[in-house]
C-alpha cells in the first residue's frame, strides 16, 4: 500500500509540461463577470458606482496591468509553468493555515 501511495505522488504532475497552460482571459470578460457577480451582493446605488469604477479601471490602469500579466504568462510558459501558479499555490497555503486554526480552535 505504501509503494502505492509513492507512486500515485511522484506521478502526480508527471505531464505537467505536456498540459496547456491557462489562458489570460481577457480583461474585459473579466470586468464584465466582476461586474455581474457583484449585481447579487450590492444594492442598485452600489452596483452603479461598481459600473463606474470598473469602467474607470478600462480607461486607465486595466490595460497596463493586463499587459502585465500577459507578460507573465509568456515568462511562466518557458519555464512550462502556469502565469497563476504561484499566487494560486500561495492562496492555497493561506486557505490551509486558515482552516487548521479554525479546526484547532473548534477542539
């Protein structure tokens, strides 16, 4: 069972390199989902400054920072890593450390 558990984790990410990386979606699909997705939490007075904020973000920083993060994804892709990779690994730690506090506290 333990050689098992072995090979099942060193060939986890064996293909890794041979998956296509996620793509940079597009920073207006973006802006338009965050926009939509907020409508459920925001009153209509909200949701209007929301559509006025995140139309500022298109005219002003959005494109300079997409043009960022598409550099980024060039950079990761030579390295056969995934533009995300890191913040959703650091996320992913955060999100644990949070839940083993909350577990410890419940006990």
């Amino acid at each position: 069972m333990n050689n098992e558990f072995q090979c099942a984790t060193c060939c986890r990410f064996e293909y890794q390199s041979q998956l296509p990386s996620l793509p940079v979606p597009a920073l207006e699909a973006t802006v338009a989902k965050y926009v939509e997705n907020a409508r459920l939490f925001l009153s209509p007075q909200e949701l209007e400054r929301t559509r006025q904020e995140a139309e500022r973000f298109l005219q002003g920083p959005g494109p300079v920072l997409q043009q960022k993060l598409l550099e980024r994804a060039d950079l990761k892709k030579k390295e056969n890593k995934s533009w995300l990779i890191d913040w959703w690994n650091r996320c992913a730690r955060a999100v644990r450390s949070v839940c083993v506090c909350v577990c410890a506290c419940a006990v």
